[in-house]
C-alpha cells in the first residue's frame, strides 16, 4: 500500500484557502526535443495531481484551472514560452502565471528561474506561489515526496543557523580534492517544503521534493573585492572523472582525458557564463535516494551548481550569457551514493570557528 496521500501532501506543504486559484503546468515535446517514457509518465502525473489539487479546492472552495501544458524551452533556467494551452484551448500563459495565487510546474526542464521572475513581477507571498517541480517522477511519492516535512523543516533550519554566521565553507571529497567556497556578502535560503500564503521568504518559490540550505558564493560584483571561492572540483559522468579548477568563483579549466572533458572544455568556453559557481547547498531529506534524477538527488546530500544565480540571490541572470540557448543551471550532487561523495565540509566564521556538517559522508548537525 502506498504511504502517499496526495490530499495531505497538498495541505501540508501548501494549505491553499477559499478563493486562491491554482494551476499545474506542465510542458510537453516539440520538434528538437524528442519525448521519451518518463516524460510521458510526468505528464499523467501531473493530470493527476490537477485531480488532487481541483478535489481538494472542491472541499475548501478554490478554483483550480485545467491542466496547463506548453511547449518545451529545451533547457533549464529559460524563460516561459509566450503561448500554451488550458485543456484543449490556447492561451496566453501570461494570463496564467498572473492570474493564478498558486502553481505547480513539473516540467522536464526546470522553470525554477522563470517563476522567481514571476514572484519579483508580484511580490509578496500572498499574491503568488509556486513550486518548481523539474524532472519528477511518480516513483518519487515513495521516497522523497512522502518524507516527513517537518523533520526535514527542522534539519533545514540546523543548517541555515550554521550559514547565517559563516564566512566561507572549506569541502573535500573522497577523490582528495578540496574547494573553498566564499559565503560573503549573501544570504542563505532553506528549501523546506513549506509555502503556505504566510510564508515570509521574499521569493515563495520552492522545489519539490523538498529539503536543502542553499547559498549562492559570492561571485565578485564589488569593486576591488574579488571572490575568494577558489579550489578544485571533481565531477563524475559517464565513467569518467574530471576535475574542474576553480579561481574568484569562475570554472576557469577542466583537467582530465577523454570525451567528457573535451565536452566541458568546449561547454564552458562556449560562455564564460556557464562557469559560474552559482549554489553551494546540503540535502537533508533522509527519504531521497540518488539515482541519476537531479530533482531527488541534491536533496540527499551536497551539492554544488554552475551558470545562472539571480533566481537564487546571486547576479548572474538571462543577460550575462550570450544566447538565450546558453543559460544553464546545473547542479552536480555528491550525497553518499554518489560516485564520489564529501568526506568533510565545514562552515568558517570570520573568527576561524568551524561548524563541521558533514564528516566522512555523513551529516554531523543531527
């Protein structure tokens, strides 16, 4: 039996009254971006979650639109298409996205960026709220949708006590590579599953699953106070490792042999903008399982990401790349299961004091 109940999911993490109006949002294929089986399975998935939502508004007197789907940007952290359609007729999805006091994406590509410019167009919780669903999957209602929100609230606040006084955070990981990441001049933020109307966070956007601190580095925008976010970082892919070097929070070379390297190589120079560090970030939901799917992945363990910032706090937008097809935000995961995984990471005050939150890959903080 499924430990999933999709009524008391909604109400917990979103709690929608009488008089909201919601939306889910969905994108489908177009030409160039191919479909495949797990996409297909979203798109039920997110019938079936309109289903859920629109039979709770039934109970509590909210309206819910009908299933919204528009075609594929092709890349996370694009902007919204200007048209879609709301059950078999075409609209506008400017009409949606301001219209609407809540929505849920779960969208093949992530939308995460595109819903924060959203919130900054409405500001203020009780206008608009959304989650940001990118890549989920139904098999994810047994594991990391169906964690226990609160513990996963409590460990996010662990953590955003230990960023709120750091000054920078010093990462290792198995392979012996060490990274600072430099934490001035930001703010941190906790993902914790949490976005009813009285949410106080400035941007009311989450992911779903849920459970990370985040903070973007900072990324060097002061005259004469260059980013101190300097080391290497090892990433794994298709069998291969590669190391990316790191200088003033910018990926400025990628050592290795073999066709993931050249790739990156080409990928970062393509843009510089790309090789921006753009998140530093602890998972914290005990319920996710690593498994390939970023969504559910960062929410297991460490993570870090590069390219766009600005929807997380940072400077790098849509106009610091130079196509609009170059925007990326890609998120590389080193929680326990991973090929490589942090065998310590602390946090550092301005006095030296360190708080260690992961030691031989395993949380310290509870």
């Amino acid at each position: 039996m499924s430990r999933f109940d999709l009524e008391k999911f909604l109400v917990d993490v979103f709690d929608p009254v009488a008089g909201e109006r919601a939306a889910v949002v969905v994108d489908r294929p177009r030409p160039g971006v191919a479909d495949h089986d797990l996409w297909r399975e979203r798109r039920v998935m997110a019938a079936e979650w309109r289903q859920g939502l629109a039979a709770l508004g039934a109970k509590r007197g909210f309206e819910t639109l009908p299933l919204v789907t528009f075609p594929t940007t092709g890349t996370s952290g694009a902007d919204f298409p200007a048209e879609g359609e709301a059950g078999e007729r075409r609209i506008e999805l400017s009409s949606v996205l301001d219209g609407v006091s809540l929505l849920l994406a779960l969208t093949e590509f992530s939308m995460t960026a595109a819903l924060v410019d959203v919130c900054k167009r409405r500001p203020g919780a009780d206008v608009f709220r959304s989650a940001s669903m990118p890549g989920v999957q139904k098999w994810m209602e047994e594991t990391s949708l169906a964690a226990d929100y609160a513990e996963v609230a409590r460990r996010c606040r662990l953590l955003k006590e230990a960023f709120l006084t750091a000054d920078h955070a010093e990462v290792a990981f198995s392979t012996g590579h060490r990274c600072r990441f430099d934490l001035r001049h930001r703010v941190c933020e906790a993902d914790d599953g949490y976005l009813h109307r009285d949410k106080s966070d400035d941007i009311p956007v989450i992911n779903l699953p849920s459970g990370e601190t985040f903070q973007v580095p900072y990324e060097g925008e002061i005259a004469g106070d260059v980013s101190r976010t300097s080391g290497e970082l090892p990433v794994h892919e298709d069998g291969q490792t590669v190391v990316f070097r790191v200088d003033r929070n910018r990926i400025v070379d990628v050592a290795g042999h073999g066709e993931v390297a050249e790739r990156y190589r080409a990928f970062f120079a393509a843009d510089p903008a790309r090789g921006n560090v753009a998140e530093m970030a602890f998972g914290c939901n005990d319920d996710a399982r690593v498994t390939g799917n970023v969504l559910e992945d960062e929410k297991a363990g460490f993570h870090w990401a590069y390219g766009r910032s600005d929807h997380l706090g940072g400077k790098i937008g849509l106009t610091a790349f130079r196509s609009p097809a170059h925007v990326v935000h890609n998120d590389i995961v080193y929680a326990k299961e991973s090929p490589i995984s942090v065998s310590r990471a602390e946090l550092i005050d301005v006095e030296g004091r360190r708080a260690v939150i992961i030691e031989g890959g395993a949380y310290r903080l509870w």
